[in-house]
C-alpha cells in the first residue's frame, strides 16, 4: 500500500484515489501496484460492484512518471514493472468503471478513460497524449480506442501534436459522459457509481463484456507495449525526459 493511492470501500463502491497532488499524481510504479491490486480485488470481491478514479490537488494525473521513463531508458529501473498488470486489469474489468476527471489528465491519465464505463469531466480538464512530443508511442490499447472512440483527425493531432482536450470538448466528443462544474464532480461521479451499485451485477457484468473485446484489447496492449519498450531505448525519447526534467523544450534536430 504506497499513501499515494487511496483505497475505500463503502456501500458497494471502491473508490480510488490518486493522492500525490505535489506531482500532479503522476504515476510511481508503487501507485501501479495498488490500481492493479485493486482493480484485481474488486473483480473478486463481492463487496465491490463499481469502481471510481478520481485524484487530489489541481489534477487527475500527470500521467507515468517522468523519473521512472528516465530510469527505464538509462537502465537504472530494476523494481518488477506494475504498469502493465494495471492495464492489463484494466482491458479485463468486468465491474464498472466511473472517473472524474479534472485539471491535468496527461498520457495514461487520458487512456485509461478509454477504458471508464462513465466519464465526468469539469471544464478545467485538460486531457493530452503527448506521446510523439516525448518520442514514445500510444499505449493502453489508445491507438485503437482513441480514433474509435472521436475519429482519425482528431485522435491523430491528439497523439502527434499533443492537442489538448478540455474538460467541454470531452464530453462533446464522446470522451465524457458530461461536463460537471467542479465543486460537483466527485459528488457527480459517486451518484452515478451508486446507481450502478444498485443494478444487476449479472446484467451489468454481460453488458459491459458484450460491448467491449476485452481479448482484443489485451493483445493490442501487449503489440503496443513492446514498441513502447522499444521506443524507450532510443536517443529521441532520452531527449524528451532530459528536456522535461531540465525544464526546457526538446531539440530532437540533433537525434539520429
Ligand atoms: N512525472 C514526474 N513528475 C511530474 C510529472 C510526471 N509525469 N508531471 C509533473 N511532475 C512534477 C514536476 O516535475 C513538478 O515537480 P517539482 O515541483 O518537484 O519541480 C511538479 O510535478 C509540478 O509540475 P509542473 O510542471 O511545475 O506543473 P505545471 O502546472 O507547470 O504543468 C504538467 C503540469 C502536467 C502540464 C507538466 O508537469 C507536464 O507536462 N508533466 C509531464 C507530463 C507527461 O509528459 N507525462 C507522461 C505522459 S506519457
């Protein structure tokens, strides 16, 4: 249990919440961990029937944290890998999944959307996948969900320019269910994870499986994973992590 995730569990609901504000939650391998034991808890245990992300602080997330890609493209990172067991979790969930999004939802913050039953989002939210900006390539199945979900153009410049999504744009999109003003977010999204709770979980569970190839989803993780890995090692994105970490924009002019 790392205090940077926080783990309840009240009246059929386990809400999830990311609790490392000073870093716009960015995710730690550790925080990894508690999601994929979590979502793996609640698929066996009959005391969770929906599953809610929300985050402290300004932000949802920051996305995977940026020391941990520094740490993995320089070889340091030896600790056994969270991140894909939490997508992998993610891809096979069958109880529902609710977040509420607000402030900055970067890289996997903006993803693992693609794998909520219900969205909220309040009109700060900013949802980017920079992962050309950071020479790395889409993950958590997004380069099929993405252009499925809001079309080819706009997934693209989402992807590739790094485009960002307000927290309005979203829910016209098709991203959010609706767009909440913020002091109503979280009560928003737990009054939908409540109603869920009340539903047949049966009926639910075959809904959700029919509407979504968990299968396909979970392999594409896996082609998409191993080109992420690939794309770690390369001069490009060593370039992207020392830029963030020094603060200043990426030179990749120089990068074969
Ligand atoms: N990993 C590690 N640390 C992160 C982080 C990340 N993904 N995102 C933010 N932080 C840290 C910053 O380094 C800073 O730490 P410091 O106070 O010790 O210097 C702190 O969180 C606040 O971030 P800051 O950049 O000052 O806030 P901002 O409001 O100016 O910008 C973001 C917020 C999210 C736009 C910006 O931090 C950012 O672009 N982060 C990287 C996002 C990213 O590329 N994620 C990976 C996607 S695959």
């Amino acid at each position: 249990m790392t205090e940077h995730v926080k783990v309840e569990i009240d009246a059929g609901v386990m809400t999830l919440t990311l609790a490392r504000p000073d870093k716009k939650n960015a995710l730690s391998n550790a925080m990894y961990g508690v999601l994929a034991d979590s979502l793996e808890r609640a698929e066996r245990d009959p005391e969770v029937r929906v599953v809610v992300f929300q985050g402290d602080g300004d932000s949802f997330s920051s996305g995977n944290d940026l020391k941990d890609f520094t740490a993995q493209a320089t070889g340091s990172f030896t600790e056994e890998r969270h991140v894909w067991r939490f997508l992998k979790a993610l891809a096979r969930a069958t109880r529902p999944l609710v977040a509420a999004v607000h402030g900055q939802a970067v890289g996997v913050g903006t993803t693992m959307l693609l794998h909520c039953d219900l969205v909220f989002t309040s009109p700060d939210a900013r949802l980017t996948v920079p992962f050309v900006n950071l020479a790395l390539a889409p993950e958590a199945a997004s380069s099929w969900l993405l252009p499925a979900r809001i079309g080819h153009a706009r997934a693209y410049a989402m992807f590739a320019l790094g485009e960002a999504v307000d927290g309005t744009t979203a829910a016209a999109w098709g991203l959010s269910n609706a767009v909440v003003p913020l002091e109503d977010l979280r009560a928003r999204a737990r009054a939908a994870a409540d109603q869920l709770a009340k539903r047949p979980l049966g009926a639910l569970t075959v809904t959700k499986g029919l509407m979504r190839d968990a299968e396909k989803i979970a392999a594409l993780m896996d082609k998409e994973g191993a080109l992420f890995a690939e794309r770690l090692q390369t001069a490009e994105a060593r370039e992207a992590f020392m830029a963030f970490a020094e603060r200043r924009p990426a030179d990749f002019s120089k990068v074969a």
